[in-house]
C-alpha cells in the first residue's frame, strides 16, 4: 500500500507540474500580449485554494487533471468580461497565435531542460564490498576516472560501459592502476586485483560441470590444488585441458 502511494504521488507531481508549465507558457505570453487574464488556474472542480494578485485570480482546484487560463473575452460569448482592447479576440492574430501556442512550445523547452540536468549526472557506480573493485577500496558512489591510464568517459552509460570493458580487456586479468573520485571529490589511486570468476547462472544447472558447479559466481581460489594467480582466464584454467577447481561462491 504505501509503495502505490508513493508511486500514485509521483504520478501527481509529475502530472501537476507538466500542466502547471503549460498553463504557465499560456499565461506568460497573454500579459506580454496585453491580453487580460482573469485566472489561471491548476486542476478542476471546486477551488481548494485562490487568491487574487493584481487581475489575476489564481487558484488550485480539487482534480489535479488539468489546467486553464481563462482570458477576457477568449470564448466569445455573451457575458463574459469585457475589457476593451485588451480581450483576447481584439489581439492581432499573431499575438493570438502566439498565446495559444505558447503551451506547448514551453513544454518542450522544459522537457529538454529536464533531459539535459539528467544527462549531465554522473552514471552511479556501484561496487559489492566483497567483490575485487570493493576488496580495492572502492565504494558504492566512488566514479572511476581511469583505467591502466584509459581515461573512462561519464556521458552516458554506454560510454562508461565501453571504456569499462575495453579497460579490464586490455589488461588480460593482470592487476590494473584504478583512479578514481569519492563523493566528496577526492582523486585516489588503487590497485585493483582481478579475481578468476566462473558464472553458473544458467537455468539448467546441469549444463556445467556435470552439475557438480554450484549455481551462482564461483571465484576460483585454487587451480589443480596450486592457488591461482592473474592473467588471462584461457591460460590459467589450462586452454580447455581439464582441471581441479576449488573457491567459494561470490556475496
């Protein structure tokens, strides 16, 4: 339950400000048209609050779907406000135009503003303690800024994905120089040990080793009884020669 509130809340902000900066782009660009606007108001139904700045009565209303900016004389029809040269049908077209599009052209605008303050964040890292990165001194929030002097690039995910990988495979299971920022944004360097690991996560857990291999990531502490070292995986486990593994299951 309170997990659909949360999820229902964010709903409703995200709903509430989308709408509340179309309404804005509406009204914006009518007061620098000269247009009267009589309310601008967030939601539907009854108001919950109002108050009248000026001309303007603004007001947020019960049914937080949807939104209005009503402008003397915008319907056309008999009885609303008058108010002269300043009612919305008396504006030049393009004034009226640019009213009613307004909405939409800042919508868009804040749509990539958002995109771009997103993108400009840091990918998050985050590193199991027991796991070689971990075992290093990293932790979950520290940046790695490169790799056996490989600089890794922060714009996407894909791009830190990349570097990643083309780090760790140059480097053919060999230790690597890590340097790195913590959330404080301090540099340090460290050594990061690369561990033999072997993934069992296959449905069938037969298919490897007989079924002798158990599920989940085995890292190999010791090959044919003698402690295993660094360097490339295919020679450490004897180029597809059988061999005797021994370790423990990965945290």
């Amino acid at each position: 339950m309170t997990q659909f509130l949360i999820y229902a809340g964010a709903f409703i902000l995200v709903i509430v400000t989308v709408i509340t900066v179309h309404e804005f782009g509406h009204f914006a660009v009518g007061k620098l048209s000269g247009i009267k606007v009589e309310e601008f108001s967030i939601g539907f139904g009854p108001k919950l609050y109002s108050r009248t700045f000026g001309e303007t009565l603004y007001a947020i209303r019960v049914i937080p779907a949807g939104g209005f900016v009503r402008m003397a004389g915008m319907l056309g029809l008999a009885g609303e406000t008058d108010a002269g040269e300043r009612n919305f049908y008396r504006a030049s077209r393009p004034r009226r135009f640019a009213t009613v599009a307004a909405g939409i052209v800042v919508n868009f605008v804040f749509g990539g503003i958002i995109f771009a303050i997103v993108d400009m964040q840091p990918t998050p890292y985050v590193f199991d303690a027991h796991a070689a990165a971990g075992v290093a001194g990293l932790k979950s929030g520290d940046t790695m800024l490169a790799i056996n002097g490989h600089t890794i690039r922060q714009d996407t995910l894909t791009d830190v994905t990349t570097d990643l990988h083309a780090a760790t495979t140059a480097s053919n299971g060999n230790p690597m120089t890590v340097v790195y920022s913590t959330s404080d944004g301090n540099i340090h360097t460290t050594t990061l040990t690369p561990r033999l690991t072997i993934s069992n996560i296959l449905a069938d857990k037969n298919a490897i080793a007989g079924g002798k291999l158990p599920q989940g990531g085995l890292i190999v502490t010791a090959i044919n009884g003698s402690p295993v070292g660094t360097g490339d995986p295919a020679t450490l486990l004897g180029a597809g020669s059988p061999v005797t593994i021994s370790g423990y299951l990965e945290n």
